[in-house]
C-alpha cells in the first residue's frame, strides 16, 4: 500500500502494492496518472476501486485538521479504511 495526500507527487504502480488515496484530491490524481475516467470512479471514504491491472485504489478522506476537529473524519474510520486493505493483503503481507 502507497499512500497518496495531495502533498506529495506519488504515481501508483504494481511494484508498490495497491494505492490508499488520502482525499479527492490525490484520488483524481491516482486516476490521472493511470488515464482514467473520475466518472468511472467516483471518490467517496472507504471505497475499494478495481482499477485495470489489478490494482485497488481505496479512498480515504484526507487527515486534515478541518477534516478530524470537524468529525468528517475519526479515528475508528480511518483504522476501518486500513482494516479493510489489511484483510486484502496476503497473510505473508499483512
């Protein structure tokens, strides 16, 4: 797992395991880099999205400041983002 913010200029690969997009932001990006259709997939907190190649882009909101004061974003669901790609990966991974 990778994960992208909109702080950072990341492009997802193979070779580094299945994206986690930190906000809409870095959710477009990922898609861009791979010349996809945002329409196809639509950014939205917990998401798991089968991209081409065998890749899941899964969809976090950002752990801005605004996003956890404000409740947008707690700790349980962000370990449950987490949680979930863990149960994804294989047991010599996880």
């Amino acid at each position: 797992m990778r994960a992208l913010s909109r702080h950072g200029d990341c492009t997802p690969t193979e070779a580094e395991g299945d994206p986690l997009a930190l906000g809409a932001i870095a959710h477009n990006a990922a898609l861009a880099v791979k010349g996809l259709r945002r329409a196809a997939y639509p950014f939205s907190h917990g998401a798991m999205h089968e991209l081409p190649e065998g890749l899941v882009l899964a969809d976090s909101y950002h752990c801005s400041r605004l996003n956890t004061n404000t409740g947008k974003l707690t700790v349980a669901m962000f370990e449950a983002v987490i949680a979930a790609i863990a149960a994804r990966l294989p047991a010599d991974r996880a």
